[in-house]
C-alpha cells in the first residue's frame, strides 16, 4: 500500500514536470519571437532616427536659403525705392 501511494505520487510528481516543460519550451518560443521583435523595432528606430535627424538637415538648409532669400529681396525693394525717390526729386 505504502509503495503504491509513493508510485502514485511520483506519477502525480512526472505529470506536473511534464507541464512543467512544456510550458517552458513555449515561454522560451516566445521569449525568442518578443527577442527577434524587439530587434526589427530597433533597427526601425535607428532608420528613423537617421531619417528624421536627415529632415532636421534638410529643414535648416531650407531655412537658411530662404531666409537669404527674403533679406536679398527686401535689400532690392529698399533700393527701388530708394531710386524711385531719388528719381522723383529729379523730375520734381
């Protein structure tokens, strides 16, 4: 009877390991596929990363162009009309 019971809870012992393992090999898959996740998420971040750090480049050459732009036009409009009044007072 004694040997029984202990075969009994040995059997009940081998049943709880088996889940045992097969949960881990399944915590294991998993922990591979969030692994191989978490590694194409960074390779994106880094893309973008480059990508945005390459607008902010883009962004301040813009910038710059256009604000010699505008200071180019308005030193030629302050000319004109400087020219204009000088044109005035000679015909005036």
């Amino acid at each position: 009877m004694y040997v029984k019971r202990q075969d009994d809870t040995l059997g009940v012992i081998s049943g709880t390991l088996s889940t045992l393992v097969s949960q881990a090999g399944l915590i294991g898959q998993e922990v591979g596929e969030q692994s191989e996740y978490v590694s194409r998420l960074r390779r994106v971040s880094k893309l973008t990363v480059r990508m945005l750090d390459d607008l902010d480049t883009r962004v301040d050459h813009t910038d710059s162009k256009l604000r010699r732009t505008t200071r180019q036009l308005n030193d030629f409009i302050r000319k004109n009309e400087s020219e204009q009044l000088n044109l005035e007072d000679v015909d005036g």
